[in-house]
C-alpha cells in the first residue's frame, strides 16, 4: 500500500485501530458515532458504503456520525420501513439505504441501481444497509463490518476499501 494512502489510515481520536486491516473496537453508541464522521473526513472519495452487521450492530449509529460529519441537521432514522432517507442538504448530501425487507434480489437491485442514479445527480455519499441482499458488482463501493465482541458489549468495525472492478459484496474477508 502507498504511504499515502497509509496516512488517510491513521488512528482516530476517539477509537483504538487494531491492526493494518482498518479494523477498530467501538466500545460505545459515542465511538461508532465518531468514526462515522470521521469517516467522510479521512477518506473523502467514499461515494457507496456498504455496511454489514447483524440487527442491533450500530450501523445506523455509524450513519448519524457520518451525517454529523457532512453537516446534516435532520434526525437520522432507519430507513427499514421507508427503505430508503434522503438528506439533500448535506455537504455532500447523503442518501441512506436500508435493504432488509428486500429478499429478492433483481427487486433489491433494481431499487439499488435507482437510488444510485439518483446519489450520481446529487453528487450524494450512498450508504446501504443490508448489502448482501444485491447481486451487483460494485468496484467503486467501500464496505464496512460491524460485528459484536463476544467478550464484551464492544463492537468491531472494519472498513474494507474498494479493490477491483470484478469486486461483489461478500460477508467473507477480502
């Protein structure tokens, strides 16, 4: 990896990185909070994120951190029953896609590729709950993992960056 791109990967303020994989332990809502928004301000090209984790994981709290962070007032919800929250009046706006109630996949594909059109006209950052209900190729996205610590009430969050363009979403490490 460059020495660049190395530095954009530093250790944030408010959480401990615990190894070259861009994984952390949030030991709090507070945590998850900050790195999201510290996310938009350490990796500026991240345009799709892709966030995976099991119901109660933290993902839309990690999404209030990255509104925090782009300047968006409006309280941030679960979209699980909308499917989708748009705030256009972020710097850059956000779009915040929850595919959880989608099980077919040409349906959570089609309304993926919608929203995506509608994030390109924006020039929006795309967050999706529940990616591995599409079966696009996506080498442009960002993923990241949440996971419960099973020693304790933390959680582990690894942020993958993009690779290739052959790349699909998978729930195994790259």
């Amino acid at each position: 990896m460059e020495k660049d791109t190395k530095k954009k990967f530093e250790v944030f303020n408010s959480f401990a990185q615990q190894t070259d994989n861009f994984c952390w332990t949030l030991d709090k809502p507070e945590s998850t909070m900050s790195l999201g928004s510290t996310l938009t301000k350490k990796f500026p090209e991240l345009s799709i994120l892709l966030l995976n984790g099991p119901l109660g994981a933290g993902k839309t709290t990690l999404v209030k951190g990255i509104a925090k962070s782009l300047n968006i007032q409006e309280p941030i919800t679960s979209p699980t029953f909308p499917l989708s929250q748009h705030y256009p009046l972020g710097s850059p706006p956000l779009i915040h896609l929850d595919l959880y109630r989608i099980e077919e996949k040409n349906a959570a594909n089609e309304f993926f590729l919608q929203e995506e059109e509608e994030s390109k006209a924006m020039g929006a950052l795309m967050v999706v709950e529940w990616p591995e209900r599409l079966s696009l190729s996506m080498p442009d996205a960002w993923i990241g993992k949440l996971e419960y610590s099973s020693k304790n009430e933390a959680r582990f969050f690894q942020l993958i960056p993009p690779l290739d363009k052959d790349n699909k979403f998978s729930t195994s490490p790259r």
